[in-house]
C-alpha cells in the first residue's frame, strides 16, 4: 500500500499543478480580449503563452535514452519558458519605467539587460553541456530560472512600487513575486539533497509534492499577475429600452 501510494500522490499532485497552470492560461487569453490598451493586450498575450510553455513543462513525460535527443526533448520546453520569462521580464522594464510619473530608472536596466542575457544564454549553454556529460536532466531548468528570478524580479517589484497604473502595478508585483517563488525550487531541492532522499523518491513518489508545492504558488501568481489587467471600474449594465408607446 504504501508503496503505491507515494507514486499515486505524485501524480495527482503534477496534475493539480497542471490545472491551475491551465486555469491561469484561460485567463489570459480571456481576459486579453477584454482590453482596450495595446500594453495590457501584450501582457496578457505573453503571460498566456508563458503557461502554455510551463504546461508542456509540466506534462512532457522524461523521455528514454541518454542520447542528445532525449536532452533535446526534455529540456527544449524548460529552457523556452526560462528565456520567454526572461524575455517578458524585458519587455515590460520599460512600459513599467513610463508608468513613473517621474520616468525614474529602474535598475540601470539598459545596461543590465545585456549583461543578463549574456549570463542566461551562457548558463544554458554549460548546463546543457553539463546534462550531457553526467545525464542530469535537471540542472539548466534550475540554474536558469535561478538567474531569470535574481535578475528579473527585482526591476519587476520596483516598478510595481513606482507605477501610476493601478493595473499595470498589480500585475508587476504579482508576476515579480511569481519569479520569486521559483527559488522555492531550490529550498526544496537543498532539503531533499541533506536527507539523502533518493532520485525516484524526489521526483515519482512523496519528494515530489513540495516542488508541486511550490509551482501552484507561481501558478497562482501568474494568475494574480492576469487578473490585475481588469480594469478597476467595469461599465455599468445597460438600462432596458422601454419600447411602449407614448399617449
């Protein structure tokens, strides 16, 4: 019984995961319809298609083999959602800087962001290497949101602080804070590492349940981040037309 159970529990546990990923997903794209402005209309587009990328993330089975392939299609969709985190995270320094009525910089993020791109590709490159070598299938999925939540959430949480937008404010903190809750990642790896947990244990059986853990809260997040894009004062019903003839 109870070695069934650890397996059963890890997989309702990525399934619920995978739910609340594809909650947000609706959202964004349910929402995106709704807006009027181009940058919240863009913000919604990214953030949906980010949880479409950590859907596939989620759902893609490890694939067999030890071959470049296999490397291939099992940390192909991570390290497409790592860069297209990072590459909202672009995106929206400069709309979140306008958003400050006193156009303050944030984070000296021109000259950051060229530094940061360069260390994010050079990560995946090595760590990619790295998962050749020693068939580590995990390692440039860790070490690459590692630096797109260092680098990223900051200048995130920052505009958030400074911005006008009431919207736009409430969708930086939330999606700062859902690059935060990735390092969670890490807490729960450093943990299982100190109790000599074993790989199957971590990854197919009760080890499992804290990462799920802590990808329901960036799902969560993420979906915060999207619901903050309503606006505010929704336009009243319209009022029924009395079509009775006048005397």
């Amino acid at each position: 019984m109870s070695d069934s159970l650890g397996p059963a529990l890890a997989t309702l546990a990525d399934i619920a995961v995978a739910v609340a990923i594809f909650y947000a997903a609706y959202w964004a794209f349910a929402i995106r319809r709704a807006l009027v402005g181009r940058n919240y209309r863009n913000q919604a587009l990214w953030l949906g298609v980010l949880n479409i990328l950590f859907i596939l993330v989620v759902i893609t089975p490890t694939p067999a083999g030890n071959g470049l392939a296999a490397d291939v299609l099992n940390n192909g969709p991570t390290v497409a959602l790592t860069l297209g985190f990072f590459a909202l995270v672009d995106s929206t320094v400069p709309i979140a800087r306008r958003s400050d009525p006193l156009l303050r910089n944030i984070v000296h993020w021109e000259k950051v962001r060229v530094v940061a791109w360069a260390v994010l590709v050079l990560v995946e490159i090595l760590t990619a290497y790295a998962e050749i070598e020693s068939n580590n299938t995990s390692s440039a999925t860790v070490a690459g949101l590692v630096v797109v939540a260092l680098i990223g959430a900051p200048p995130m949480l920052i505009g958030a602080r400074r911005s006008m937008d009431p919207n736009l404010r409430g969708s930086l903190k939330w999606f700062g804070l859902s690059l935060l809750f990735f390092l969670g990642i890490i807490l729960v790896g450093v943990v299982e590492t100190r109790l000599g947990l074993s790989t199957y244990y971590t990854t197919s059986s009760y080890g499992e349940i804290p990462y799920a853990a802590v990808l329901i809260l960036v799902a969560y997040a993420l979906y915060r981040s999207i619901r903050s894009l309503e606006p505010i004062n929704r336009l009243p019903a319209p009022e029924p037309v009395d079509h009775t003839p006048q005397t």
